[in-house]
C-alpha cells in the first residue's frame, strides 16, 4: 500500500500543478479584467496579463504546459466576460490575450531550445502561415495605396491593429493546438469543456436561470456541441449508457432551440444541420435516411410556419446580402492584390456612400477584402488542407468505437458547420465592426477544435508508426482516451 502510495505521487504532484495552472489561468483573468477596468490607462494591465507564462515556465510543468495553455484559452472564452478597454467600442476580451501569451510560449520555449521554430508536417502548415503573412503585408499595402480622398478617424489605427490581432492569433492557436501531439487527455478536457458549459448553458436557457448568461455560447457553439454530444453518444462504446443517453437528450434540447425557438436566425441552424447530416452521411448511410426522415415529418408537421420564417429570412437577409457583396466589390474591385487591410472597406464605406454601409456579412466576403486574392487563396487553401486532414484522421480511426473516432466525426461535422457559416457570417474571423474584437471569444471554438483534430493525426501516425512494445503500449493509450 505504501509502496502504491509512493509511486503515484510524482504524477498526482504533477496532476495537483496542471489543475492550479488552469485555475490560475481563471483566477488572473478575472482579476486583470476587473482591474482594467477600473483604471484610466487600463493598456498598463496588459503585461500582468503573461503572469501565467512567467509562473508556469517557474514551476517547469513540462511540454504539456502548452496543452493546459490552450484548453485555457477555451476555458476563459466560456467563462470569462471581463474584457480590457481599448479606447474604442471594441474591447479586448482575455482569450485573445491569454492566446497570445500561449503563442509567445510555444515560439519562445522552441527558440530557446533548439535556436528555430519548428512545425510537425501537415497539410495545413503553409496556408496557414500564408494567411497570417497576407494579413500581416495587407496592413502596411493598405496605407500605402489608400485612397487618396479616404481619410480615417483618429482611432483607426488602434482598430486595424485589434483586427490584425484577431487575423493572426485565430490561425496562431490553431497552430499551436495542432502540435500538441503527445497526449489525447487534453483534448477529452476540451470536449468536456464544450460540454459541460452547453449543458448548464441550455439548462439555464428552459429554465430561465440569468446567472448562467455569462456562457459564451454564440453562433457555432450550438454546432459544436451538438457534434460533440452525438458523436460521443452514438460512437463511443466506453461510455455508460445513462450518459450517452444524456448525451443524445441534450443535443436534442439545443437542436430544437436552435432549429425551432430561432429559426429565423439562418447562421446558427443552419451549420448545425448540415454538420448533423455530415456525421451522419461519413458514419452510415441508414443514419443519414433516419435523421432525414424525422427531419422531414417536422417540417410536413409544421410546414406554414417554416414556410413563413424561410421567407422572412429571405426577406430580411436574402437580398439585403447580395446587396452587402456588390457594394463590397465597389472597394474591393479596386484593391484586389492584398485588399484594404483588417478592417478596411469600413472607412472606404463610411467616406464614399455611409448611407449604403453595411458589413458583408460573409467571411469569405471579408478575407477577400480585407486580404485580397492572395489572403483569400491561403485561406481556401487552408480549409482544403484540413479537409484532407480530417479524411486521413477519421481512415485511421475507423470503426474504432473509442473517443478519438467520436470525436473525429465531431470534427468532420463541425467543419462543414463551419464551411457554411461562413457564407453567412464572421463566426469564424469576427469582423471588427460587428462581432467585435471580442468576438474572439466564440471563433476561438472553431479553430481551437480544428487544431485539436490535427494533432488527434500527428499522434495516430505517430503510434502507427512506433514499433515494438512501446508502440503497442501508445495504441492501447490511445484506445483508451
């Protein structure tokens, strides 16, 4: 007994450290938001905001520091409403600090080692990188060949510089989140994360409890969770059965409230339906026939009122964005090569027609804009490449019945969720004029999982790889997870 005691110390020491670095992550966010927001020069908080970093390099946690980084940056957009003033209307939300503190980490902790910054291969890697420079250039290009009757507002360049930020830091936790391959526990913490706030979030919502509506749970968080709670409910065996069905209950509860109690909300529904009818299509055909048909029987059952909300979704948003794109084009048409920079046609808009200004409400619209055709060439090129990447994990993980294949179909579903949010929305890369700087919080979801998928690969091939009984041992963990 005392023996047992011995040998599991070390690791319950380590567990005990990891647990107090997420809670501290918690902890100093809220209270630098607090705190900058009570000061009149709030921006001196901002270096208190890497405290995390200085005290967990400190402690020496090891490699999976950066793992427990990145499920913090999540945990923070959930949880954490307190936000940094900017001396604009947008304002920084901690997760876009937090993440780039786990950016700043990951470089640093490389460079220090090895003197160069290294990426595991994967088709996403230079897309990726393509993007971030193409926003980077697209800053500096569009001063240059700014218009010259175009004249900004005194705060413009604080604004272009917040939705830079967004630009880089979105892709940059991807990255980072992507090269956490050695273990699968902190994507389980992820999903549970996901989970466990969309459940008290859709509790709260029946129930009507307004202490729960500090739950960052906007546009393709539904999708997400949805994913995720029927993935692991139909697929993953190792899961009791009172759970699974729990599982398979609340995805229900938020595929009504989306579906039903805000159909008239397009860019929520209609990603989580498609990602729902993708799952279904990868994992089997009779699946995909069931969900359509019950589909169908709502639908026959309630056809004049659905019939009334699609034609005033239509009404009201239909034509009003083709409209957006043709008067978005007026700019862009004329910036095409690395467009007008983060955030640019707004001040083109606001000096040439303000009367007709309207966002584009599309971020394909946006990058094209913003970045040009060489931005949005990376950026297409990017959602190809995880499009391949997804392919390759869900091969290796095929019949599985284990979490990584549940969550590798979450992921497939969340992905064409999110392919057709785009058309509709800036959930994805939220426009500074409309979603915010603080829209960060909820696009962090996105790529964060995405990247999470990626790494999900790097470990598979890994174990596949390995031979002998260490390789056997990393294919039972895996199975396991």
């Amino acid at each position: 007994m005392y023996r047992l005691i011995e040998r599991r110390l070390p690791t319950l020491r380590i567990t005990l450290l990891r647990a107090g670095l997420v809670l501290g992550v918690l902890v100093i966010g809220v209270l630098t938001g607090w705190l900058g927001g009570m000061m009149a020069r709030p921006w001196l908080m901002l270096p208190f905001s890497f405290l995390v970093l200085l005290l967990s390099v400190g402690f020496g946690l090891g490699e999976a520091r950066l793992e427990h980084g990145v499920v913090g940056v999540v945990a923070v957009a959930a949880l954490v409403r307190y936000t940094l003033p900017t001396g604009t209307r947008s304002r920084i939300p901690l997760s876009l600090v937090l993440a780039g503190a786990v950016a700043v980490w990951w470089i640093a902790s490389q460079w220090l080692e090895d003197r160069r910054v290294r990426l595991k291969p994967a088709p996403t890697n230079l897309p990726l990188l393509g993007f971030i420079a193409a926003s980077i250039i697209s800053l500096p290009w569009s001063i240059a060949f700014r218009d010259v009757l175009v004249q900004p507002w005194s705060t413009w360049p604080f604004v272009q510089l917040g939705g830079l930020a967004v630009m880089v830091l979105l892709p940059g936790i991807f990255l980072v989140a992507a090269q956490q391959a050695k273990d699968v526990r902190w994507i389980q913490w992820l999903a549970g994360i996901i989970l466990v706030v969309g459940a008290a979030a859709i509790v709260g919502y029946y129930y009507h409890l307004p202490f729960l509506a500090f739950l960052q749970v906007r546009p393709l968080f539904p999708t997400w969770f949805i994913c995720l709670a029927l993935a692991l409910a139909l697929f993953d065996r190792r899961l009791p059965l009172p759970v699974r069905l729990g599982l398979i209950a609340l995805a229900g509860a938020w595929f009504y409230r989306v579906f039903v109690d805000q159909f008239r909300w397009l860019s929520s529904w209609l990603p989580a339906l498609v990602a729902v009818g993708a799952i279904g299509l990868v994992r089997s055909r009779k699946l995909l026939v069931v969900m359509a048909i019950l589909l169908a029987v709502y639908v026959v059952l309630n056809l004049p009122v659905v019939e009334a909300r699609i034609n005033q979704e239509f009404a009201a948003s239909g034509i009003t964005r083709l409209h957006a794109w043709a008067n978005n084009w007026r700019i862009t048409g004329k910036h095409w090569l690395f467009g007008v920079g983060p955030a640019g046609y707004a001040v083109y808009y606001m000096n040439y027609f303000p009367l007709e200004a309207m966002a584009s409400h599309s971020t394909y619209i946006d990058i094209l804009s913003q970045t040009g055709v060489v931005g949005l060439f990376f950026f297409l090129w990017f959602w190809v490449a995880t499009g391949v990447v997804l392919r390759r994990l869900y091969r290796r993980v095929k019949g599985r019945r284990d979490f990584a294949e549940a969550f590798t179909l979450a992921a497939i579903g969340g992905y064409v969720g999110a392919l057709v949010a785009m058309a509709l929305g800036d959930w994805i890369i939220p426009f500074v004029y409309t979603q915010t700087i603080a829209g960060f919080d909820y696009a962090a979801y996105t790529w964060v999982l995405l990247g999470a998928a990626q790494a999900l690969l790097l470990r598979e091939q890994r174990s596949r790889g390995a031979g002998g009984p260490e390789g056997e041992e990393a294919r039972k963990r895996g199975s396991e997870g």
